[in-house]
C-alpha cells in the first residue's frame, strides 16, 4: 500500500512538470487492484469508477462505477418501494382528510357504524322470517305427501317440485344472512380502525 502510495505521488509529480498542456490526471483501478494514472482511462476500465486530479494533486472531479445487473435491480426494487410507500402515504393522508371531513368526533363514527350494523340486522331478521315461513310452508306440503302415502297414492310431482324449490330458497336466505353477518364484522372492524386514526390525528394536531 505504501509502495503505491508513493507510486502515485511520483505519477502525479511527473504528470505536473511534463507539460502545461497535460493537466489532466485520471486515476483507476486495474484488474489486479493497482491504482494507474494516466491522461484517459483505458477503455476495458471505463465502466469502472475513477477520479480526475489537478496538477497539484487535488481531486477536481471523481465519476462512480457503472453498476451491475444486480445493482440495477436493487436500485428498481428500492424505487418502487418507495413509489408504493409514497402512494400508500398520500393515500392514507386522504383518508385522514375526509374522517376529519365527515366525522366532528370519534362518537360520531361510533354512532354510524351501530346504525350500519343495525341496518344488517333488520336484514338478518327479515331472512330469518322468511326461513320461518319457508319451513312451515314445506311441513305443510310433507304432510299433505305423508296423506297420499298412507292412501297408497303416488306424491304428486308439484308437491315435490315445491318442496325442493323451498329447500332452495331456504339455503338461499341462510347464504344470505351468513354473507350479511361477515358484512357486519366488515363494517365493525372498518370503522373501529376509523376511531382509532381519528383519535390519532386529534392527538397529532393537539
């Protein structure tokens, strides 16, 4: 290390009292890990970093290694990174805006979402009045077919079509009030994130 140390000065020296016309000094780094000087970098070294100096030695100008395929690759990846950060960002700050927009207090957004889950509610209930009804209606029609069994008659078909279209619509309204009831923790759940960020940005702007 010393000895190229001393290698450079003595280039530097002898490149400063060569001629006026030779001030541009570049150094780079060979193949082998040794520093060269000279007045233009070779071109098997020129996607390598290397540094300009004055005569006196001083670096005027330094231009970075051109960087590989993987260097490229982290620089696209921690780019987009920071694309979607910025988005979520931005986003996140509209959505700030607008609960602050809407809502005057956090009980403001406690009362809409119990008038949402209740709104769901009024519909579970009307699906179970229907499964109800639907059930009664298809006892009846069992025991109107149990009637014609015990006369050694055949069950007519329009019993038995509406007794499989019953069990449709049973299945139906059950799907729809399982829907309506993973709906309900939906709208829970959102708006208890919704308390929580407002209670964040009142104490932010405190």
């Amino acid at each position: 290390m010393k000895k190229n140390s001393i290698l450079f000065s003595y280039l530097l020296l002898m490149f400063s009292v060569s001629s006026n016309t030779q001030a541009r000094i570049v150094c780079w780094t060979n193949s082998d890990g040794v520093r060269e000087c000279g007045d233009s970098v070779p071109p098997e070294y020129s996607q390598q970093g290397h540094k300009e100096f004055s005569e006196q030695g001083i670096i005027v100008d330094e231009t970075e290694a051109a960087m590989t395929d993987t260097e490229l690759e982290e620089l696209k990846r921690i780019t987009a990174e920071k694309a979607k950060q910025k988005r979520r960002e931005e986003m996140q700050k509209r959505r700030d805006r607008m609960l602050l927009d809407t809502f005057a207090s956090a009980e403001d957004i406690e009362l809409a979402r119990d008038r949402k889950i209740s709104a769901i509610d009024s519909s579970i209930s009307l699906a179970e009045r229907r499964i109800n009804n639907l059930r009664q209606e298809k006892d009846r029609l069992i025991t109107q077919a149990a009637g014609f069994e015990r006369q050694g008659k055949e069950i007519p078909g329009y019993i038995t079509e509406d007794i499989n279209r019953i069990d449709r619509q049973i299945t139906a309204n059950n799907e729809f009030i399982a829907d309506k009831r993973e709906e309900q923790e939906v709208v829970r759940a959102r708006h208890d994130r919704d308390i929580k960020r407002y209670n964040e940005i009142r104490l932010l702007r405190r």
